[in-house]
C-alpha cells in the first residue's frame, strides 16, 4: 500500500509536515480514520485513561493494509503522532493504542507493550490475520 503523492508534493524540498499529513490522510484513509478516532476518544476520556485502543478488525483486507502501512513506517507513524498529540502502540494486524504522550513510561504503556501481552494477541481465538 503506498501513498498517492501529488506531483507537485513530489517537485517540493523539503516537505511541511501538514503536507504529509494530509497525504497520508487521502491515501491511507481507514488508518487516518480510525488514528484520529482513538486520538479523539483519549481526549474526551478525561485524564483517568491512559490510553485507547481498537479491538475490531479492519473490514476488509485493503483497510488492514492501510493500517499496516501506516504503522510500519516510521516517518507515516511519527507524523502522525505529532499531528494527533499521541504515542501509538501496536500489537497485532488490527490492534492500535493512542497513548497519552506522557503515559509512554507508565504501567498501562509497559502492559500494553510487553512481550506477554503480545503473545496473549496471538492466540487464536483473538487472531484476525
């Protein structure tokens, strides 16, 4: 799954951030989407979550490779970090956590991200892909 890059975003230098952005958004849409979803939903979660996440599978093969997309890449993951306020943490093919920044070092943050957390995503009855 790649990005539909503009040509004239292609004949640019350096490249704005909200530029990228915004081409992530109309490439990887599903992704963006649910991203955004989860960022909103930390929000208005008031302070006592720590994070948010998503536990339903991509509807279709083409959103699961979107989000895949989106979270293997660096420099795709790390914009949109910025641009939502959050540390995202992912698990497997469709499981996503927008992470308050600050909750990085904490508890909900290590749980979420530990090797045994990973491997009770593998077992079958919660495997999608």
């Amino acid at each position: 799954m790649s990005l539909d890059v503009s040509p004239q975003l292609l004949a640019q230098g350096d490249i704005r951030e909200e530029d990228f952005v915004a081409t992530v958004r109309d490439s990887l849409p599903y992704a963006y989407g649910l991203i955004e979803g989860l960022a909103r939903e930390l929000q208005d979660g008031g302070t006592d979550r720590d994070f948010a996440d998503n536990l339903t599978p991509p509807p279709i093969e083409a959103d699961r490779g979107q989000l895949l997309r989106a979270l293997a890449s660096d420099s795709i993951r790390g914009s949109l970090e910025r641009h939502f306020g959050v540390t995202l943490a992912f698990q497997n093919c469709h499981r996503v956590a927008a992470f308050r920044p600050q909750s990085q070092h904490g508890q909900s943050y290590a749980k979420f991200t530990s090797t045994r957390s990973q491997i009770l995503n593998q077992s079958p009855e919660f495997r999608d892909c």
